[in-house]
C-alpha cells in the first residue's frame, strides 16, 4: 500500500473527509458509492462498480429481479445463445 502523507480525524459522528486531490485521482464524485473493505488492521476505500453476480463483469451491468447482471449472462438465463 502507498502512503499518501494525507492525515484526516475522524468528527463526532465517525465521518472522514476523502481530499479532493484523491477524488479526483480516482475519479469520485459527489453522490458516488464507496466500497469499504477490511484488510487485517487497514481500512480499504474504493469506488463502488457494480459487477455481475455470475462472472464478475464491469461492461454493461443492468439490474434484474434485484441483482446485478450482465447482457451475456442474462442471455445464458433465458436459455439464448
């Protein structure tokens, strides 16, 4: 893991704030979602992409009866080639 040298505290009500260096950098934006992750004794933040349920795909991810899945996925469901 890289250290950045950023240090922020944590406010009363468990809140950090990301600087807008490293938004930018991971391009995150205002009303995004974030992934929190527990590694051993580190807090691991990253951006929220939603993944098909059956082969972890990225590429045009819809929802369907609740779940995140994809085209060729769905395709597969229905019985399609």
């Amino acid at each position: 893991m890289k250290s950045t040298g950023i240090v922020r505290k944590v406010d009363e009500l468990g809140r950090i704030v990301l600087p807008i260096e490293l938004r930018r950098t991971l391009d995150i934006g205002e009303k995004d979602a974030v992934e929190i992750y527990v590694d051993g004794s580190s807090i691991v933040l990253k951006k929220y992409r939603p993944t098909c349920i059956f082969c972890d795909s990225i590429r045009d991810v819809g929802v369907f009866k609740g779940k995140n899945i994809c085209p060729k996925c769905l395709r597969e469901l229905r019985g399609e080639k």
